[in-house]
C-alpha cells in the first residue's frame, strides 16, 4: 500500500483542508459579533462547534479590529482555575510583550494581586495571580472586566467565546459573570456554545436563572450534500481514489450529514478502498463501524427503561411522525401519557428531540444502529 495518509480525520477540532463548508454560518456570525451581539450555539457533541468557533476567531484575528479569546470551560474545575486560566488567555491574547503585558494589567486590574511569570522549557510564558481567599471575589470580577476594559483602551471589539458553556452550572459563578459582562454592552461580544441541550435551556430560559433571555440562539445544521459532496470527490481524487456519487449520498441518508458520522465512515471506506469504491466496500464499512461502536450503544441502549426503549423503536417505525396519533397508538401498545413522559425523559437525556413536530434521535448513528440490531 502507498504511504498517503488518510484524508479524512474524526475526533476533535479539525480545521484548514479538513473543514467544510459553514460558509453561512461564519458570515452570520461575524455579522453578529460586529454588532456585539451575545449568542448562544447549542448543537449536539460532535457535531463541529468547536471547529466553527475556532474557524471564527482565526478568521476575525487576522482583522485588526478584534481580540478573540477562546475559552474552554471543561477542563476547568473551580474558580481559582478559571481565574488564572481566563487571565492567561487574555494575556497572551492582547499583547506579545510580556513586560507590557503585566504593566498594562497592572493599572487596570484594581486590586493589583501580584503577577508571576514563569517560563516553560520551551520559553513560552505563563502568568499567575496570588489571590487570597478573601480577594477571589474581587479579583474574578476583575479579570471577567478584561476584555471590556481593553477594548475600551484600544478602541477594538473583544469577542469571548465559551466553548462548553453547560460547565458553568459546576463552577458557581454564573450570577457574577451574568453580572458583570451585562456592563459590557457592545464592546464585547460574548458566545456561548454547547451541547446539552437540557442545562443550556435552564440557564438560558429559565427565569429564576441570571442568563434569563439574554441571547440570541445560533442554530448551527448539518453540512448539506452537495458541500460534502465536493468535499469527499477532492479528498478522494487528491488522493488518487474514487468515490461515486451514489456512495455518498447513501452515506449521507444514513448520516443525515452529521459531520463526525461522515468523515468517521468515509475515513473507513477510504481506508478499505485501493482505487475505486464499491458496494461491498461501503457495506462493509458501515457494519465495522457498527461493531466499533457497539459498546458505546449498547451501554446507552441497556441504561434505558422498557418504556424509554419501545419509544425510541416508535419514534424509528413513525419516522418521529403523528406520535399520538390513534392509529400509531394502538399498535405500539404505548399510552399517550406514557409516552409524553417517556418522551419528555429522552429529550432531558439528551438523546431524542423534536424539530417541527418530528421527534428524532439526536445520534443519527445510534438510529443505524438500532435499526440493524
Ligand atoms: N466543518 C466541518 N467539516 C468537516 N468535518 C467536520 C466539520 N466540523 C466537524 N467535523 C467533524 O466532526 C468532528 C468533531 O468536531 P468538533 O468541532 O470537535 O465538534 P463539537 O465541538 O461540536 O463536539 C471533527 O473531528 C470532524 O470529523
Ligand atoms: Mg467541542
């Protein structure tokens, strides 16, 4: 076999060659971080969040006019953590000198903690504050006033991207960060992007919650077919392979184009494809891919209850149609008011939902697989 590698990658973020599309969404979205607009992205894990955010901030810093900061709230597991982290990024993010860095903090930062640098072996700086257990109150409520601070001073626009946003509810201190970025207005430009939908619609639409109502949601879809289309025939030919259309299209009436589905299946499909794919390839690839994941699915499928699994079978026999229809009732031997709270317990779990009176599973892959158990 050659040495060329596999063009298709499946895991994290990917970007360069390996992003399609999103054209439209890119264009939205810097339309409303120009006009310091905050949103809200939810879309399912997997489903390239991440990859069009970071798409985002490396298209907007190549504009002068912006400061993107990135934040990843996952790994973060207290608040000293996010305080130190938050001001690291925001440092290395506004300027390269480090002695102008801790100057410049030093007269904004209004308790003036004190900032240590260390070096790694590599050279690349880190910062941390010395925070007493009686300042962190204060000093966190500095750091969230950064970005609004520095662009007021450099007359630029800060846009702070929460990846992972749901982690927020973990770290107590959603109040006082509702609090102080609402002073922000339109100097920064705050996202919040995740994907639990049951906590992302508490702290956004709840209102005893402080996030009550103060976005605009972002809807992110799925890559359409034509894009990846053009997207797999290059991948292939660049790589002196063929894939006919038909193949993809059947990979994408399975996949719905869910874009870790389709780089995860055309990656395996490529693999098995010395120059030109055909039937067998595609069928076998597809059941490899249900046996790798099976563990995955079964664990979810087992930690279901009786009523919670003849639903999802439902929802697949109905295509997610007239649920509570007499006709589809009767034969499922399910109750109406059964399957409203079986439903209601799916969607909370994560793992359906309802788009225009069609209820779905949220994994397309998971539907695959239940179909072919
Ligand atoms: N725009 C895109 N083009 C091609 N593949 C994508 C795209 N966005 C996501 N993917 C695929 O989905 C995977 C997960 O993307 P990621 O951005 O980490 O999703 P999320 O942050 O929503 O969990 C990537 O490894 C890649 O295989
Ligand atoms: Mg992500």
């Amino acid at each position: 076999m050659s040495n060329i590698i596999n063009p298709f990658y499946f895991g994290n973020e990917v970007y360069g060659d390996d992003f399609c599309n999103r054209v439209v969404e890119i264009q939205e979205l810097k339309n409303d971080v120009a006009s310091g607009q905050n949103l809200l992205l939810y879309a399912p894990r997997r489903f390239g969040k991440t990859s069009l955010l970071k798409k985002l901030k490396q298209d907007l810093q190549s504009d002068d006019e912006y400061k993107i900061i990135y934040v990843d709230l996952f790994s973060i597991s207290n608040i000293d953590e996010f305080i130190q982290k938050y001001f690291n990024l925001m440092v290395n993010s506004f300027e390269t000198r480090s002695s102008k860095v801790i100057e410049l903090f030093k007269t904004i930062l209004k308790i003036r903690p004190n900032i240590n640098m260390t070096f790694d072996s590599v050279g690349e700086v880190s910062y941390s504050l010395s925070i007493s257990k009686k300042e962190q109150t204060q000093t966190l409520e500095d750091v969230l006033n950064l970005p609004f601070i520095y662009a007021k001073k450099f007359n630029k626009k800060a846009v702070v991207i929460f990846d992972e946003f749901q982690e927020i509810e973990q770290l107590e201190f959603e109040k006082k960060l509702r609090s102080v970025i609402q002073t922000h207005s339109r100097e920064v430009s705050y996202i919040f992007s995740g994907s639990k939908k049951s906590i992302l619609t508490q702290i956004f639409n709840d209102k005893s919650r402080a996030f009550y109502k103060s976005v605009k949601y972002f809807n992110i879809n799925e890559i359409l077919l034509e894009d990846w289309t053009a997207f797999i025939k290059l991948k292939f030919d660049n790589t002196n392979k063929n894939i006919d259309i038909k193949y993809i299209e059947q990979i994408y009436n399975i996949t719905n184009g869910f874009p870790y589905y389709m780089q995860q299946i055309m990656s395996v499909v490529w693999d098995s494809t010395l120059k030109l794919v055909n039937d067998d390839i595609v069928v076998k690839s597809l059941r490899l891919i249900i046996e790798r994941e099976y563990d995955l699915y079964s664990l979810i499928w087992t930690q279901l209850t009786p009523n919670q699994k003849n639903s999802l079978k439902y929802i697949i026999t109905c295509d997610g149609k007239s649920l509570y229809s007499n006709d589809n009732l009767n034969q499922s031997g399910l109750s109406a008011t059964t399957l409203k709270s079986t439903l209601e317990a799916l969607i909370k779990k994560d793992i359906c939902d309802k788009k225009n009176d069609k209820y779905y599973l949220i994994d397309p892959f998971m539907k695959y697989w239940l179909e072919n158990l």
